[in-house]
C-alpha cells in the first residue's frame, strides 16, 4: 500500500499538468526540476511529493 496524497498535493498536481502539460514526462528527476520552476511549494519535501504525482499521472496517461 503506498501513501495517500492530500488534497493540497492532488489541487496542486491536477492545476500543473493542466497548465504544463505537455512538459511533463514519465521521469521523476525531469518532473522534480519543472515543479520548482513552475510553483513555489514552501518546502523539497512537497516538490517531491508533487513531482512524484506528476509522473505517476503521467504514466497512467498513457495506459
């Protein structure tokens, strides 16, 4: 079982890959470097949270 995402993060994510979208890939180290230049999320714990959401939506897009 793996952990549940809050609210904050999923607002967050859902808003990003709305806006910036098509920048995203499925690679975790590429989607951590857009979340610290598209947001300002007070802490690296949460960018890599975010950024972790990012490419698992990511990835279930393609399916």
């Amino acid at each position: 079982m793996g952990r549940i995402k809050t609210k904050l993060v999923k607002r967050i994510t859902n808003e990003l890959i709305k806006q910036y979208g098509e920048n995203f890939k499925k690679e975790f180290e590429e989607n951590k470097k857009l979340v610290e230049k598209y947001s300002s999320v007070p802490s690296v714990k949460m960018r890599n949270i975010i950024a972790g959401y990012v490419t698992r939506q990511m990835k279930n897009n393609e399916e």
